[in-house]
C-alpha cells in the first residue's frame, strides 16, 4: 500500500513540476538558443597585393572580428580574377587554395597566392565569416601585375644571308629580317662578320668585326648593308648573329660568300699637261662646265695649244677659251654663276680685274680694281668672292657681285695675325649656308677662328674654329659621309685634337682618324668625294701614319694612298668622265710624267 501510495504522489507531482518550470519562463524574460548569431564579421577594407615575381603576389591585410570588428572570425574566401571583382561576379572568381584561419582582430594577415601567369595584371578580394557563416560583405579590391617572365628565346638565325653587288672595294649583303622571339616581333641588333676562309661557331669569335652595321626590321622586312673597306680581287665570307633586348644571341647565318671587282688603279698625264715659259706654272683651280673640264692656273701652253691661264679639255684634246685671262698673275679659283664661267685670281696692278666672265666667245671684266680673289662660290643669285679685295667699298675680304656691282658681304673679317689684313682662302655653299675659310679671327663681331658660316643675313662660327699651327688657316671644303669636311693648316677643330683635316656634323668637330702631317708646312688644300671615298690633296708626305706623298684616300675608317702619288703639291681635284682629276704643282704622278694636271682612274 506504501507503493502504490507514492505512486501516485510522483504522477500528480511531475505535472505540477512541469508547470513550476514553465511559469519561470515568459516572454518578459527569454533565453536565446546558442545558435541565434547573426552579426557578420567587418569587411576588410586595408588588402593589399605587393611582392610581386613571375608567378606570385603577397596579400597583406588587418584580421577583423567575429561580430564586427570583435573577437576572432572563422574563416576567409580569397579570390582573384583577371578583371576587376565585384558582389555580381564574386562567384565566378577563382578562390585561392590554403587561406589562413583568421587571427585575432586587429592583426596582420599574410597570404603567398601562387601559380599565376607571367606579365599579369590580378585582382583580388576576400569575404570573412564567423561560426555560424554569416559572411561578410565585399573587401577592398587590391591589384598589382606579376612580372614578366625573363625572355630566353633568341631570335632565329637568318637563313637567306647573300653578297651581291660588288665593287672594288664593298659588297652589299642583303637578307630577311629574323624577329626577336625566332621569328616573332622585332630584333634589337645584329653583329656581322667577315672573314676570308668560311665563318662557325667555332672560329667567330676571330672574324673580322663589320662596324656600324643597321638596326633590325621587324620580322619578314628585308634587309641589307654595305660592307665598304675592303680589299679588290679578294674573296670574302660573311655571316651575321642577330640578339633581342636581353641579348639573347641567335644561331650563326648561313654563310654567304663574294668577291670584290678586280680592278686596275693608275695614274696618266691629260694631253700632255700644261707648260709655262718663265712663269711658276701648276694648276690651281678646275670645274665642269659645258660638259668640258676646265683647268686654270699659270700656263701659257695646254698640251701644244696656246692657252692663256685657261684651258678647256674635251677628253680627247685642248683648247683654249679666246685669248684667256688677260691677267698676268694667273687664275686660282674658278666657279659658274648665271651660265657663265667665272675666273678669279691675282692682279698686278689696279688696273686689272682678278675677276672675269667668259659669255662663250669672249671675257668680260667684272671689277675696275682690286688686289687678289682667291676663292668663288654662287651663292642665291650672287656671286661672292673672297681673297685681298678692294672694290671701292671699305676693305672686306668677302664681297658679292648682285649682276651690276659689287657690296660686302657682312661685316669685314678680321685679321688673325701679321699681315694685318684678313685673307679668305675657300668658299664652299653646305646646304642652305655659305661656308667661308681662311685666316682670320673674326667675322664681324663674331669670333670664328679661320672658319664661319653665312646665312644670307649674318655670320655665325662653327664651334670655337681652327687652331694651332704657325698659321691656323682653312683652305678648302668638302662633304662625305653627310658631314662638312674641313682641310686646311691647323692642329685642332674645336678644342678637338686633328691634324689639317676634320669633320664638322652640325654641331661638334672630330678628327678624321691621324688626319695628316710630313708637309713642309702640311696642308690640306683640296677635297673630292670619288667613288664614294674622301680624296684630299695637298703638302704631305703621311696620311693616318701610311706613306702618302700630296694626295690621299678616306674610306670612312682609314688612310690609304693613291699609288705613288705626286711629287710636288695638289690644289685641285674634280671628277671628270669617271676619272678623278689631279691638279697642282707636280712634274710627275705614280712616278709617270704628268705636268701639273694628271688623272687617277679604278
């Protein structure tokens, strides 16, 4: 009876305890179930991408919190992408693999993202989420580009290398420009080499080095180069390697061979040469003019022709020009103006005219008194003369003649030294300007220094001039290789170290080579350009330290002679009917009898 008693005490009291229970729960008073957390962490606002190498960035930003910005969140979502990420394409970014648990707020988190692409701009951005998964919203967007990967693949080898075109002294090689990666884009440079047995790998390094050879085309262009210098009659191997930007050299060309031309240098006297009877005879001046070369100087007799200080040559034969200039101190300087051939030279007295016109029947004085022109050159419509001039204006060493008078030409040069007169020994017309040289310190006000340039309104000096010497003077003018050639007595050109002869580029002097010396004084008293070479003539007996007796060639690089050369001085060159035309004050050229005109052909 007991049990059944306390039976029944324990079902009416667990209903009634049930009841207690509740009635200690109301709504004035809750309690939240553990997994009611719906406070998103912060979002990231600091990522950073830096660090960058070929195929990886470092992520850098501050942890944030659980619930905002605290506590210690549970888990991180970074992501990149190859264009900029936002909340509409955060899915189809691609997630990084091994993100850090979240450390606590407030710290720095760092995160390697690897395996990317070379030359890459990526962006990233990340999500945080708590415990429950409450993700936050949309970081910060960090960018930055991997770098490039390094260029290892050189250019291809060039397969179509071959010489054509040769000369006695050059062959053109010509070939199919490679690209910078094998065949692709543009190559940076290319080393070509010549030799005179085939060309390797193994023995390139030993072959003759091409100087100045032409900057690459882009891939397929053809391309090509003279090679000038060499020797004639001679068989030479060629081979080119082309490199990019990372000097990545490419495989040896084909090997590609020529031979120069064959050719026969000499020297001959031109009909006979010229004569004088008492007179200090040579050849000072020449030109072509009506399709015949005109010699001038001090002669009476051309080859067996009587020709007064002028002479015509045909190629064949002499003849003289009427009855010459009437001058007895001879023709030194000969140009063309208005159709007519101009003579200029010394004058005995005031009552000769050093300037004369020949019309094609007859001579024509251009001046009623003077001392001595030495130098003639066309100049627009005027013809300027310079030298030791009078012509009843203030004395002035250069003057130009305007078709009825004559006027200075500028302001008067000034003397440089004992005589105490100026003097202008060449005239030359380099592109728009009119080049004056000679022996004087100024023009005008303007210190030139034996050399100044005229540009139709005022003078104007080339640098600091010519220097040194007993008499720094310039004498004559001339251009090869796109650059003004100055020859003279002098042993600088603009502070610059050359000996008589220098170039002028606009802008600076350089010397060519040793330039010249052995003269008794030396002198560079004439230029010409033949077959493309730099002839110079003058007093000399060394020409860049080689034996080179008054006359000598420039191929770009170096001195060579033209055979034996003269035995007295040069003071003319022209080129004539293919023939280079030599003249001076010389009995003998290659050691030949020549009378002081003679004629060197190849």
């Amino acid at each position: 009876m007991g049990k059944r008693l306390a039976s029944r005490i324990g079902f009416v009291w667990f209903p009634a305890l049930l009841a207690i229970i509740a009635s200690c729960s109301t709504d004035d008073n809750p309690t939240a179930p553990p997994d009611s957390d719906v406070t998103a962490p912060a979002a990231v606002t600091d990522l950073v991408a830096a660090y960058p190498t070929v195929s990886s960035l470092v992520l850098q930003w501050t942890a944030p919190g659980d619930d905002g910005s605290t506590g210690a969140a549970s888990q991180y979502d970074v992501r990149y992408s190859t264009s900029l990420i936002t909340e509409a394409d955060w899915a189809a970014a691609t997630q990084v693999s091994g993100e850090p648990n979240p450390k606590a707020v407030g710290v720095q988190e760092r995160l390697g993202v690897t395996q990317l692409s070379a030359g890459v701009v990526y962006y990233f951005a990340l999500k945080t989420a708590d415990e429950n998964e409450n993700w936050s919203s949309l970081s910060n967007v960090a960018s930055d580009t991997t770098l490039q990967a390094p260029d290892a693949a050189p250019p291809a080898a060039i397969a179509d290398l071959a010489a054509i075109k040769p000369t006695a002294h050059s062959i053109t090689l010509k070939w199919t420009s490679p690209g910078d990666d094998g065949d692709i884009g543009t190559a940076a440079r290319y080393s070509i080499r010549f030799s005179l047995a085939p060309i390797t790998e193994q023995d390139w390094a030993s072959a003759n080095i091409v100087n100045w050879p032409p900057t690459p085309k882009p891939a397929g262009a053809a391309d090509s180069f003279e090679v000038t210098g060499l020797e004639a009659g001679v068989r030479y191997y060629f081979a080119i390697k082309t490199a990019d930007e990372r000097v990545n050299w490419s495989p040896i060309s084909n090997v590609a061979d020529g031979t120069t031309l064959t050719v026969t240098f000499s020297w001959s006297p031109i009909g006979g040469g010229m004569h004088a009877t008492g007179l200090p005879a040579g050849v000072f001046a020449q030109i072509v003019y009506g399709g015949r070369l005109i010699a001038a100087g001090w002669f009476d007799r051309a080859g067996d022709v009587p020709a007064n200080m002028v002479a015509a040559w045909d190629g064949s034969s002499w003849s003289d020009l009427g009855t010459g200039r009437g001058n007895s101190m001879g023709v030194v300087a000969l140009a063309v103006h208005q159709s007519r051939l101009i003579a200029g030279g010394g004058s005995s007295s005031y009552s000769e005219s050093p300037v004369c016109a020949w019309d094609g029947s007859s001579w024509i004085s251009l001046g009623p008194n003077s001392n001595s022109v030495y130098a003639l050159a066309t100049y627009g419509d005027l013809l300027v003369a310079g030298g030791f001039i009078s012509y009843g204006v203030p004395v002035n060493s250069v003057i130009a003649w305007n078709g009825s008078s004559w006027s200075a030409l500028g302001p008067a040069l000034s003397p440089r030294s004992i005589p105490s007169y100026s003097r202008l020994d060449a005239l030359y017309l380099y592109g728009s300007q009119l080049m004056a040289g000679g022996n004087f310190t100024k023009a005008g006000e303007v210190l030139a220094n034996g050399i100044a340039q005229w540009n139709g309104s005022s003078w104007s000096s080339l640098g600091s001039g010519v220097n040194g010497g007993t008499a720094p003077t310039v004498m004559a003018f001339g251009e090869h290789g796109g650059k003004l050639i100055v020859g003279g007595a002098f042993t600088s050109a603009g502070g610059v170290a050359c000996s008589n002869i220098a170039a002028w580029d606009g802008n600076s002097w350089a010397p060519l080579g040793p330039g010249v010396s052995g003269g008794s004084p030396t002198k560079v008293t004439a230029i010409a350009v033949y077959n493309n070479k730099l002839i110079i003539g003058g007093a000399f007996t060394e020409a860049g330290g080689i034996p080179c007796s008054n006359i000598a060639m420039w191929d770009g690089s170096s001195w060579s002679p033209l055979g034996s050369g003269m035995d007295g001085l040069v003071y003319s060159l022209v080129v004539y009917n293919g023939q280079l035309i030599v003249g001076g004050t010389f009995a003998t050229a290659g050691g030949y009898p020549a009378a002081y005109i003679a004629s060197w052909s190849e």
